[in-house]
C-alpha cells in the first residue's frame, strides 16, 4: 500500500506530476453568477413535454454514434453551410482534447492569446504538447505583429482564437484574424462559445479557409448540464478528427435532450436576447461606480477592474453577500485587479449591483 507513491512517481508522467487538476469554486447556497452559465429555467410546461419526450428512450441501448438527428437541428438552428462536416464533442472542452490527441507529438505547440480560455493550455499539458501565449495588448485587442512572429517562432500545429473571447469579453478584429489563418501552416480554431451573443461568426464563410474550423458549444446558451460541442468546417479536417473520438461519446439523454431543447429554440433565444439587454444594464450601472473600469463585452459576462488592490476584498465581500463571481486577479499579469461577472437575471443582476455598491 505504500508504495504507491513510489509507483506513481515511477509511472505517471512528470509534466502531469507537476498539474494542478481544474479547481471548480464550492458555489452551495450562493447566487451563482461565475461561470457563464444561463440563469434561467424552464416552465413547468415545457419541462413536462420535456420529461415526456424522454420518457421512452432506450438507456439499455448504446447512443446513435453520430448523433444525426441532432446534427440535423444544429445545422438549422446554427445556419452550418450544407457543404461544412460536423463533428459533436462533450463539451468544447471535449473536441479541444480530441485535437489535441490528433496533431499532438515532439514540438507540436498550440498557440494562443492570453488572457485567455484557460482550457487551451489544460489540454496541451495533458496532452504532452507544448503551449506557447501571446500577451493581448493593454486594450484585449489581439497584438497581431506578436502573433506573427510567435507563429514565425513555432510553427503551431493549433491555434486558439476565442471570437469573442473569455475572460475579456471582446471580439477581436476580423482583418487580424485573417491574417493569422494566411500566416500559419496549421490549423486555426476560431471558438465560437458565445456565439448566442453576437451577430458576428465565421460561419457563413468557413468553407472558404482550409485550415479554419469553428468550435461552438450549447452551454452558454442554456444548455450546460447537457455536455455539448460541435466542431465544423471543411470534411477532410473533421474526418481524421474523428478517428480519435471516441464512438458513443454523446450519451443517449443529451441527444434526446437536445433534440427536444433545439425544437423549443426560440425559448432559449428570447433567454439569450434578454441576457444582452441586461447585460447593457448591468455595464451602465457598473461603470457608474467611479473606481471601476468596466470593458465592452459581446458576450453573457463583463470583465471589470477595480482599485488598485480591491479585487480580493471586493471578491470575498460578495460572498458574504451570498454572491459568487469569477476572481481573476493574480491569475495573469494583464488580469490584476479583475473580476469577471456572469449576467443573471434581472433580480440577481439588481442584487449583485446593491451589494457591490454597498462594498465599494
Ligand atoms: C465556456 C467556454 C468553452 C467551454 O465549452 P464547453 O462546451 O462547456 O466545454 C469553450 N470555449 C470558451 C472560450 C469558453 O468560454
């Protein structure tokens, strides 16, 4: 028995040795409003027909191993060119580790802007590849003669582009984008996770690019619990992907859940639309308290920077008050300072504005 030390230190991998595993906050009892989630529920009603559609589902069964029904809403709901593949993940997080498998290899670096999605630099360490970031500029715009040369440097095998990106919150510029997918012999993922807020995309042009993939996920959108990615673009790409996906990697309750969720779209877009314009709300009142910076945001949370030392105070006051956001201060140098608030609903938007109001 204890020798597993010694086991462990002869077999598990050094680089993953030296991992701390993801920390997820304890959020019991408190309005949480730290992981983008959407805040709202369904009615009775529609949970009904919802429990109903599933009641008769097969669980001694093994999934459809595509998905094809789903796929079929995805590409309606999401307008996916006719011509572009679909590959479905668990989760982003998922098809991110499935690509990572796929090109990874001595020297193999993904590349990405930091501060960023902090599950791009996860998987290149599990996955035994190198990962190289590219500071964005004071504003979050991208530093595109950085980029460059950075791309110059280490001929990625990957990179990540999250449009619009998390934890910043905005959209970079579209010319500096394509200049980054002309620059590179590898392959560009354009990460579309918060696509449900913003009119801008790379859809209706993906076909175009061929080292250009899209990765959008239903969890912002209202669907978390359900553990759903789907990655898109040109076939051969999405065909040696799914080599390493494993076969019934989308259970039999998230499809039938889907299916059902994506035939009641306009539910989660009026649930969508609302969070945007409460998001405008939310920036307005934020930025009306003077020791804030408060930055644009094109997606459910706004990124914001308090006093010069404040951020941790600010963080645990909220708690007190039963309100959990996103601390980010201390974890990057361009984040000191930062904390990072999900849009509720209108309700909890009000009382997260009445107790920072009262802490600052
Ligand atoms: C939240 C988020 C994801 C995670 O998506 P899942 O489908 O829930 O795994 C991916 N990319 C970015 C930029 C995100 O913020």
């Amino acid at each position: 028995m204890n020798n597993s030390k010694n086991r462990i230190q002869q077999w598990i991998r050094n680089d993953i040795l030296s991992l701390s595993a993801y920390h997820v906050q304890a959020s019991t009892g408190l309005t949480k409003l730290d992981a983008m989630e959407n805040p709202y529920t369904w009615s009775d009603e529609l949970k009904s027909a919802w429990l109903e559609s599933i009641k008769d589902i097969e669980i001694n069964r093994y999934p459809d191993p595509v998905a094809q029904e789903v796929v079929l809403l995805l590409r309606q709901t999401m307008n996916i060119p006719t011509d572009a593949a679909v590959m479905l993940g668990n989760g982003s997080d998922e098809l991110i580790q499935i690509m990572a498998l796929a090109l990874s290899g001595e020297n193999r670096t993904i590349l990405a802007p930091e501060p960023g999605f902090v599950m791009y630099k996860m998987i290149a360490m599990n996955s035994a590849m190198k990962y190289y970031a590219v500071q964005l500029k004071n504003d979050f715009t991208l530093d595109l003669p950085a980029m460059l040369h950075a791309i110059e440097q280490t001929n990625p095998a990957l990179i990540f582009l999250a449009y619009p990106n998390n934890p910043t919150g905005n959209l970079f510029a579209k010319q500096d984008i394509q200049q980054i997918i002309q620059a590179t012999s590898g392959l560009v993922i354009i990460d579309e996770a918060y696509h449900a807020f913003t009119d801008q995309s790379f859809m209706s042009e993906i076909m175009a690019y061929d080292n250009v993939l899209i990765m959008r996920t239903v969890s912002k959108m209202g669907l978390a619990g359900l553990r759903l990615g789907l990655l898109v673009g040109a076939a051969d790409w999405i065909l040696q992907f799914d080599k390493v996906r494993l076969p019934y990697n989308i259970n039999v309750l998230t499809q039938a859940s889907l299916k059902f969720a994506l035939q009641h779209q306009h539910v989660l877009d009026a649930q969508t639309q609302q969070i945007c314009t409460d998001r405008k709300t939310m920036f307005d009142a934020l930025h009306s308290f003077k020791s804030l910076t408060v930055y644009p945001s094109a997606t459910n949370f706004l990124l914001f920077r308090t006093a010069s030392g404040q951020a941790n105070r600010i963080f645990n006051a909220l708690i007190q008050q039963k309100i959990l956001i996103k601390n980010l201060n201390g974890s990057a140098d361009a984040l000191q300072d930062c904390l990072r608030v999900t849009i509720g609903t209108a309700e909890q938007n009000r009382s997260f504005i009445k107790a920072i109001s009262a802490i600052l």
